[in-house]
C-alpha cells in the first residue's frame, strides 16, 4: 500500500490564452482521472447520477467532468459506500474528473426552501428569517455547523466543517468545495457580513480537516479543495472574502487549489460579481462558479474569468419538455410539434437529434413515457457543453466577441 501522503498533480492549473482586455482565458486543469479544458461546463449529477441517462452517454455527448452533491449521497446512499466502491467515479462507471460540493448549497435551499437557480433578483423586503412561500425551514445555522432535518424521512443530522471534508474525502472526488454557508440577496447587509466571517471561518477548518485526511488516506489520489466565496451583490463584502480565503494557507503552505464564486447572484450585475472575485483572486488557481447554465450567463461568466461553472438546469428543463436550441428554448410538448418530422436541431451532433424527430418527443411527453425524459436530457446537456466548447475556441481563435454577438443574438432573437 503506498504510504507517501498525495500531492496536486504540478502544476494543478495551466492558463492558455488569454481574452484581450478581460478576465477570461483557456486553460487545463490537471486531475488524476484526466484534463479538463476550461472554459468547460461541468454537468450535474447530484445522486451519482444525471438523471435519465447513462454515464456512457454523458461521455458521448462530450461532458469532462461531472459534480455530485455531498449531501444527498451524504443520505444515500451513504459516504461509506461510495467509499467502499472506489470512490465516486468508480461507483457510478464515470471515468473521468469529478466534482462534489460541499453541502453548504443545503443550508440555503432547504433552509429557506429556494430552488437551485441562484442567479435571482434582490426584490423584495429584507429580512433573516426569509424563507420561501409554502416550504419548512429544514436546516438552522450556528457558529460552528448547520443542523438539517432530512427532507427524506426527517432524521436530523450535523454538517460541521470537520463533517463535510469527512463525506467529501469518502466520497472521493477530484474537486471538491469548503463548506460555506450560502446566503439570499434578502438577507440584510449585517447578515452578509456575519455571513463572510463565519464563512472565512470553516474555511480555515476545512483546509486543517483537509490536510489530516489527505495524510491519512494515502490510499486515494490527492483530491483538490476550492475555497468558496460569498458576500452577495456587495462589492467590498466580495473582495474581503477573496482577500480572506486567499491567505489561509495551511500548514503546507499551499492553501486553496481553486475557489469557487458561490452564493446568491443577482442575475443583472452577474458579470460585475465576478469581476469584483475574479480581480482578486490569483491568477494562476482555477475559479468555478457555481450555478449557471443560460447562454448569456456562460459568455457574461467567462469573459469575467470563470473557468468552469455547473447548474442542473440542462436535465432539470428537459424533463419538463423544454429544449434548448440556437434559435431559443421552446417546448417540445405543444400542439405545434405534433406533426414535426424533422429533428431538434439539424446542425447538433447528439444521439436524439441524429436518430429521433420532435414529433416523436412530442408524443412520449404526452404519453408520458419516461424516454422522453432521457432523449431531451441528452440534447440539452450536448447543446451547453457544446456551446461552452465553442466559446472556448473562439478564445483561442481570437473571435470570442463576433461569436458572442453571432450566438446570443440568434437565441434571444424571438
């Protein structure tokens, strides 16, 4: 059994080219189960799965990576089993660089009940005890951890700093994310900035946690830790956090691998958030944003410096019979479709676009055949992986700005 404690791969990260007058740039991370080249959209699969497909076709249809949730594996099936199998990628037959987060996500969406979309709007009243109409407040915050009651059979359990690294070095990922807690755009100023602090906190927690484990698992490749940062639609809250997680370095010395920009976004100053993290934060560590997934959110992300970016909403809209498509997302379930003999789109290269018609899709959504749900997701998650694709290589084209113009001109164009 080797007995060396692992390291990062040297180096961790590599910039390529970078976009004239901005932030954004190419480049690749270096995991133990492969490169990524970034800008890249990483799919979501929170139960070890993106829902309705197989793995196998999520590598067909070009995704690089995949990010799973610590906490829902946290309550099934279990770290322990994850563990047991080899660790996530071996557990769900996915081969390649994996991502899980930390939980954090949790103390917001089931504490206040949002859904996972967090580009919002800061409209409305502010107030600490928000929560959203009609939901159970599922998880309380205190200064060392976060309290959950488990939205499957409502056991209670505890998520400390300490716990979450826990889960994530059993769960096994390439990538994996601090454990913060993520706030809403109605929570008041001074909740913010208690917010920042008590993040800033368990980041510092995480990162001892982080070091202990990885000294002790030295049966597992090194896995990566991404500090997050919070602070909302505040500017000098946003940059003191960056500042902040970037001098907690640990007893290596080495500190954060990579950060992620989390918290709640307000979608209209999206771009201006990042920039403000991105300033900050050192050039030559990886950012990942976390949960976006439209078209002018992926330009407005990247050329503000986010090198990777993950959101639900490819499979999640499937589901619901929305298609994405270069000309604007349309539902495949109305009347029109009925007799449409031709394919979503004819230029996508994915299964369902070369096999299958919209009349077909319009049927087993009205027959409620759960196929549908499978051949949509396949579309969807080709057409944002894609698309970040293609944003890529105009980087490195040197034409980023025409194909920006091109692109979201024809999908908001209706």
């Amino acid at each position: 059994m080797n007995s060396e404690v692992p390291t990062p791969p040297d180096p961790f990260f590599t910039v390529n080219t970078r976009l004239d007058g901005q932030l954004g740039r190419t480049g690749t991370i270096h995991t133990p189960h492969g490169d990524i080249a970034t800008p890249s959209f990483v799919a979501v699969g929170t139960k070890a799965t993106v829902k309705a497909v197989l793995p196998e076709a999520m590598k067909e249809l070009g995704a690089q990576s995949l990010l799973a949730n610590a906490y829902h594996l946290y309550l099934q099936p279990g770290p322990e089993i994850v563990d047991e199998a080899g660790g996530l990628g071996r557990f769900m037959n996915w081969d390649g660089p994996t991502f899980t987060d930390s939980g954090g996500f949790q103390v917001m969406s089931l504490g206040v009940g949002f859904k996972k979309v967090l580009a919002m709007e800061a409209v409305g009243v502010q107030s600490d005890d928000v929560i959203a109409e009609g939901k159970e407040r599922l998880a309380t915050v205190d200064e060392d951890g976060v309290t959950f009651k488990s939205h499957l059979n409502g056991s209670r359990h505890r998520f400390t700093p300490e716990v979450s690294m826990q889960i994530q070095h059993q769960l096994g990922a390439d990538i994996m994310f601090a454990f913060d807690e993520l706030t809403t755009l109605l929570n008041t100023r001074e909740y913010q900035e208690q917010s920042v602090e008590r993040t800033h906190a368990w980041a510092e927690r995480c990162i001892a946690e982080h070091e202990k484990l990885t000294a002790e698992r030295t049966h597992r490749p090194y896995q990566a830790l991404f500090g997050v940062v919070q602070g909302a639609q505040y500017e000098d809250l946003r940059r003191q956090a960056c500042r902040g997680l970037e001098s907690i370095t640990g007893e290596s010395g080495r500190g954060f691998d990579g950060y992620g920009i989390g918290g709640a976004l307000e979608k209209q100053n999206l771009g201006t958030i990042i920039r403000w993290c991105n300033e900050e934060l050192p050039e030559h560590k990886p950012r990942h944003l976390l949960g976006i997934s439209e078209p002018d959110d992926f330009f407005v992300a990247i050329e503000n410096g986010a090198d990777t970016f993950d959101c639900v909403n490819p499979s999640r809209v499937a589901r619901n019979a929305a298609i994405y498509h270069p000309d604007g997302r349309f539902n495949i379930n109305t009347s029109r479709y009925r007799r449409d003999f031709t394919p979503i789109d004819a230029d996508c290269d994915c299964y369902t676009c070369a096999n299958y018609t919209r009349a077909y899709l319009h049927h087993l959504f009205k027959a409620k055949e759960m196929l549908a749900a499978t051949l949509c997701t396949i579309h969807n998650e080709r057409f944002t992986v894609r698309l970040v694709d293609q944003i890529r290589d105009s980087i490195d084209g040197g034409y980023f700005a025409e194909f920006k113009a091109e692109t979201l001109g024809r999908y908001y164009r209706r």
